[in-house]
C-alpha cells in the first residue's frame, strides 16, 4: 500500500497539508477499490493504530475509524461490555447529526463532502461491524440495539447500499425483528428492517421470526400500527415487472411454474394464525381520536418520526400546522424541539397537544391498519377474514368515523406534506380516503356481507322494494346478522353516494368512489340493490359526469360505464330513467361518442345493454314494450349494424399477447353478442357479416383468424378458474356450461360446421395454429 509518511525535516505548512491529503486520498482509494474488487486491503480496520491517529485529524474522520477498530477488536464473546456499548454511544451521535441534516435538506444524494461522517463509517467497515455485533450479542440488548441504531441513522443517508448488504443477510433480517421488543429504539429497528425487506430479492417468510406471536402479542396499539408497514411488504405479491409482464400470457405461464401457494400467501395464512390479530386490527382501524394515547406518549413519539412518515418533512408539516393553533404552539414544539436537540426526557411535560396533530397521528396509524386488512381481503383465507373483521364489527366502526375523520372537511391548515399540496394523491387525508375506498371494494365484491354497508331500516326498504315488486327477497339480505350492521340514521354505502354526489369534477376520488360502489352490485343481479341506489339519484348523477361534464379521465370514465352497466341491467326502470335524463339528440350522441371514444373503457357497458335488450324483447309486458319503443339506447342496439360494428371493434382490439386483467372483458363482451346471437340461431349469419366486413376493410382472415386465437386462450384461461367461471355465469346470467359450448362449437375444425370460425376463413388466409407467445 503506497502510504506517504511525514517528511524527514521541517517543511511549509502549506506543502504539509497536502501532502496529508495526497497520503489520507492514497489510503481512502485503496480501501474504496479493495472493497469493490474483494481483493488487497477489504477493512480500515487492517490500518495500523498509528497510522490511523496520525491521519485522523487532518483528514477530518472524527475519530470514527479508531472507534471502529476498537469495537472490531472487542468482537468476540469474552469482550467487555460495557466498553463496547460506550463506543458505539460516541459513534451514534456523528451519524445522527448527518441523518437530520440529510432529511432536513429533502434527501440530497450522499456525498462524501456533504455526509463525510457517514461516508468514513462505511468506508472503514462500520456496516460490517455493527452487523457482526448485532448477532453476537443478540441477548445484550444494550448493545446490540445501539448497533442497529447506528445502522438506521447511516441507512438514512446511504440507504440503497446499506439496505442491499443487509438484506444479503437473512440471518441478520430476521433476528432483527426480535429487537423490536426494545420500545426505545423500536421505530428505528421498524424502519430498518422495513427499508431491508424493501430491497431483498427474495421474500422472507413470518414463520421464520423467532416466536412472532410472541413478539405480535408484546406491541401495544400504537407499535401494531407501525408494525403493520412491515407487514405490507410480507404479504404483498412482488411486483412482476413492466407492464408486458402483466399479460394474462405471462401470468398463466407463472403460474404453471409455482404450483403452490406463493411466500406472500403462506405470510397471510401465518398472520392468521395469531390470535388476536385481527380483532386489533379492527380495534385500531375503529378507534375514534379520543381513545389514542396520551399527551406525553405521543409528544415522545414524535422525537422519532423523522424515521418514520417522510421522515423531517413530516415533523415540518406537523410544525406548521401547530403555529396556526396560536394558543399551544408556543408551549408544544419549543418543548419538543429541546428535547429532541438533548435528547433528555422531561417527564413533566403534560401539554395538550393541538386537535389536528392527533387526527393526523390516528390517520397514519389507520391508512397502515387498513391496508393490511384490504390485502387479506382479497386473499385466499377471504371468508375466515371475512367472518373475523364482520365479528369485530369493523364497518359499523368505520361508519361512526366516516364524517369526523374519514371525510371530514378540511380545514384552511389541513396537514400536508412538504412539497405537496392538500389535492395531491401523497396527502396523507386523501391517501386514507382512498384505502377506505379499496377496503370497502374489496369487502363488497361478490360476498353476501355487503349487506353489513346497510343500518338496519336500510335492509327493510330493500325487503320492501322486493314485496312491492312481487319478487323474492334476497336470502343474503334474510340472513344478515342485525347486531352486525352499520348504526345511525345511515349506513356506510348511502354516507358514500352522498359525498360521491358532491365530489369535485376534478377530483381523483371519483373513481375509486365509482369501483366502491360497483363492487356492492357486482355478482348475481339483484334489482332491490339497483332500486335502492337509483331511488337515491346515482343514475342520474353518472350521467351528469359523462354527459354535461363531458368527464375527459379514461380511468373515472371506465369506472362510470361499468357501474352503470351494473346499474341498468336487466332492470326497465333504470332504462326508463335514463331516458328521461338523456332527452335530446344531442345528450344522447355525446352519450355516444363517449362510449365510442374507448370501448375497452366502455365494453361493460355495451355487454349490459345487448343482455338487457335480450331479456325485454322476450317479455310481453307492456311497461317494458312501452320503454322498448321509446329508450333511445335500447333503439340504437336494436340494429343489426350497430350490434356488428361493436363486435367487429370489440374483437380488432385486443390480441393474445395483449390481454391483460383490464382488457379481457372485451372478449368476453363479444362472446356474450355471439352467445345470444346462438340462441336465436344467428350465429351463422354474425360469422358471415364478420367475413363481408373484413374485405370490406379490405383485411381478410384478419379478424377471423384473431377471434380463433383469442377462443383458444379463453379455454385456456377460464377453464381452470373456478372463480372466474363463476363471475362470468353471475354477470351474464348465462350458464358457464353455455359458454364452453359456444366457444367450443366456434372452434370446431369441421369447414363444413355453419357455426365454426374456419369455415369462413379462406384457405390462402388461414392462420389459427399458432403457438401462443409473448412476443
């Protein structure tokens, strides 16, 4: 190693000082390469006493390489103590200072000018160290919780590094989370471990924690809420890549290769088996304000949620918005802003902290609980959770907060974040708006305890509306525990289209508002449940947002089409109504040209109309032949050409290799046209004008040969997917035996066969055995 020692006599200070940095630069670059490379000097701790102490001042180290090397020594388990746990108490404060500065200074990238304490402790082994110290002494929890505090703090600047060198270590991961017990430095061992599992390749799994339901049952309320951040990324299905990797193509062919169930699965399953869990959970996410903890805790807490929620900018947001509240702020911050420099308790302090600051502490804590319960929601253990979080009445908890912190109005000084503003998706207000939304979607959607949205006169109107129309009541509705549902003078879905009505235009609320909603129709059609909302005005107020707004989002548009398609189907008086509404020609080609701008948005929609068209031409009763002649809607999907032309587009837009979940529904809508077109024995004459139409445009085969290929993927796709087999047979009201028939009768190979796709396509353009690739 080319060390340059002092000169032999006196020298110039100037030649001096660089002549140290020349040796301190030699020695840095060494280490940096060696490091990179894994050969020749890998440690600072392989540097002499000597040589370190005559550098460190000059080069500014701060005396950490020595302090390192004395803790690198002191690795073994006959060391002493006390004297370790002293060594790391003077390393700490140096990286503490750099970790606020970093965050302070919204997260510049780390430098070695800019952080050059951070940037020594690494460069010297300081990682290493620590983490060999943490494992060695797991049981000395004074130590080895220092160690992982040092960590969180030089994770903070040198984050993407660190965490991936750390999560290299499963060991270490997880004999991490039995540090969590320490309540001192439990958000710093929280937030490591989170920023760890952020990075690691691979998922870890719950079961492996040394006794976790041990260590679950040890969180009081308020570190079962932050635990929940960690417990996001167990259960959670990793993200499978760029967009062309969310085909149905690929995520089939995944499928095949993991038979079982998934790290993420088996992490749900094992959360479940806690006792208790979920019934904290419920607690927690119901909780109104006045029940969280007192003033005292939580002014510690905020000493370190700089480590927690955006980290500094969270702490400026909170501070912002206590110098509005005049009368407490001059007390509260000056007191946590001292003790947070000194980091001395003053235990006498008992001040009332500002109302909004405590909204804002339960927001966090319930945004983190509901989204655990939305993911185990819509997993494989649905119904146990289901049955739990119905049990620990959570919607009937969730309605009682709906107006004072679910959607309470916002005030002039609403928090937010730094750098945002209170319309952005990052508040922290609008992201529990949101995840309440997802919940209540993910709660609704084709389970029978939907009906727990309702308060108990709102479940006997939908037992009168179905007397008054002389059909049987539905049995979920007869079979709802009373003591379960929402309580007030209204329930959650109708506190819902409330708010919903008076949403902005511009709101990005509207769409998740609109797929809540949706969710509580979706599944066997019941006209009592359409009754009820369009008694309400829904109807009504989606088509305002379609037509006189002339709504230009595809993403609320889509979620418009399909819960009006819910809506409407099957049901006159919906028809009725939006004729009423859609009473000129030119609302209705507005209408149109909404519905023609993106069928991929609005093939629900057109499948609802063409079903709903089927069952009324059947009927012979007068109210319905009355709407029949006179709905303008029903009068455009009545010709042949319209019904063609939706079917010839509906099948030119999507292709094998690019299905996806999204876009999927519009091969289904036009096997839905065809199905019906079956049972009135035109399907021959639909495959014939397909024919005419594709040399017309002058793509012959091209259509024909595109439908085979899709059919082909749909047996492949639906027949091993009992639940997708069942929502396509509850949506369409069409036995899912009558869709294997149909499908299978299009594909026939026989070119004699009138209802076989081949026998319309001209042998010169014949192209249907292709191998389905992702290319």
């Amino acid at each position: 190693m080319a060390v340059v020692g002092p000169g032999p006599g006196p020298a110039p200070a100037e030649p001096d000082r660089c002549g140290a940095q020349r040796a301190t630069a030699n020695i840095l670059t060494q280490l940096r390469r060696a490091q990179l490379s894994g050969r020749g000097l890998t440690r600072g701790t392989q540097i002499t006493e000597a040589l370190l102490k005559e550098r460190d001042k000059q080069a500014k180290w701060n005396g950490i390489p020595l302090l390192l090397q004395k803790l690198y020594e002191n690795s073994h388990p006959n060391s002493d103590f006390s004297q370790c746990q002293s060594i790391l108490k003077e390393i700490s404060p140096l990286l503490s200072m750099e970790a606020m500065a970093f965050v302070t200074e919204e997260r510049k990238s780390a430098q070695e000018s800019t952080f050059p304490n951070t940037y020594t402790f690494d460069l010297f082994g300081g990682v290493d160290v620590s983490d060999v110290w943490v494992l060695l002494y797991g049981m000395l929890y004074l130590v080895s919780v220092t160690c992982c505090s040092c960590l969180f703090l030089f994770s903070f600047v040198q984050t993407e590094g660190v965490t991936k060198r750390l999560a290299e270590r499963n060991d270490f991961v997880l004999f991490l989370f039995t540090l969590m017990t320490n309540k001192k430095t439990f958000l710093q061992t929280a937030t490591l471990i989170e920023d760890i599992l952020g990075v690691k390749k691979e998922m870890i799994q719950l079961e492996d924690i040394p006794s976790l339901s041990s260590l679950v049952s040890s969180f009081d309320q308020q570190q079962l809420a932050n635990f929940c951040r960690i417990l996001a990324v167990t259960i959670s299905e990793l993200d499978t890549g760029s967009d062309d990797k969310h085909t149905l193509l690929a995520k089939n062919a995944q499928q095949k290769k993991n038979l079982g169930p998934s790290r993420a699965e088996i992490n749900q399953a094992t959360l479940l088996n806690i006792p208790g869990f979920i019934e904290r959970l419920c607690k927690l996410a119901t909780r109104k304000v006045s029940e969280t903890a007192g003033a005292s805790s939580f002014l510690q807490e905020l000493e370190e949620w700089y480590t927690w929620l955006d980290n500094a900018l969270v702490i400026d947001a909170l501070m912002r918005v206590a110098d509005e509240e005049t009368e407490q702020s001059s007390t509260v911050f000056p007191v946590m802003r001292a003790r947070y420099e000194s980091g001395l308790a003053n235990t006498s302090t008992r001040n009332q902290l500002p109302q909004s600051m405590k909204i804002m502490h339960e927001i966090m804590y319930k945004l983190e609980v509901l989204y655990v319960l939305c993911v185990l929601l819509m997993g494989r253990q649905r119904n146990q959770v289901h049955k739990m979080i119905a049990e620990f009445r959570l919607i009937p908890g969730l309605n009682n907060l709906f107006d004072k912190l679910i959607w309470r109005k916002h005030s002039a000084s609403a928090l937010v974040l730094h750098g945002h503003n209170q319309n952005c998706d990052c508040s922290p207000d609008i992201t529990l708006k949101i995840q309440f939304l997802r919940l209540l979607q993910s709660f609704s959607d084709h389970h029978e305890n939907k009906y727990l949205l309702l308060n108990s006169q709102e479940l006997n109107e939908l037992s009168a509306i179905s007397l008054k129309a002389n059909i049987p009541e539905v049995e979920a509705v007869v079979n709802t525990d009373r003591n379960l549902v929402c309580d007030g003078k209204r329930g959650l879905l109708t506190r819902l289209l409330q708010v919903m009505k008076k949403e902005p235009a511009e709101s990005s609320f509207r769409f998740w508002q609109a797929r809540a909603v949706e969710s509580f129709l979706r599944g066997a059609t019941s006209y009592a449940d359409q009754m009820f909302l369009l008694k309400r005005g829904l109807l009504e107020h989606i088509l305002y947002c379609i037509v006189d707004s002339e709504c230009k989002s595809r993403d609320v548009l889509q979620s418009y089409f399909d819960l009006l398609g819910e809506l409407m189907k099957f049901n006159i008086d919906a028809f009725k109504r939006f004729n009423k509404y859609i009473n000129t020609d030119e609302k209705f080609q507005i209408f149109l040209n909404q519905i023609n701008s993106s069928l991929v948005d609005s093939n629900m929609l057109v499948r609802c109309i063409t079903l709903s068209l089927d069952r009324f031409e059947s009927q012979s009763d007068i109210k319905v032949a009355e709407v029949l002649s006179e709905c303008r809607l029903l009068s455009y999907m009545s010709q042949m050409s319209m019904r063609m032309s939706f079917l010839f587009r509906l099948i030119n837009i999507i292709h094998v290799q690019t299905l996806t979940q999204e876009n999927v529904s519009c091969l289904n809508t036009s096997l839905v046209i065809l199905m019906l077109a079956r049972r009135k024995d035109k399907l021959p004459f639909y495959l014939r004008t397909l024919q005419e139409m594709e040399y017309t445009k002058k793509y012959p085969g091209f259509i024909l040969n595109n439908f085979h290929s899709l059919l082909r993927f749909w047996q492949q796709h639906y027949l091993n997917k009992d639940k997708d087999s069942t929502c396509l047979e509850n949506s369409s009201c069409i036995s899912f035996s009558y869709w294997k028939e149909t499908v299978s009768i299009l594909l026939s190979p026989d070119r004699t066969s009138p209802c076989a796709i081949v026998s319309y396509i001209d042998e010169a353009y014949m192209d249907i055995d292709r191998e389905f690739t992702e290319e």
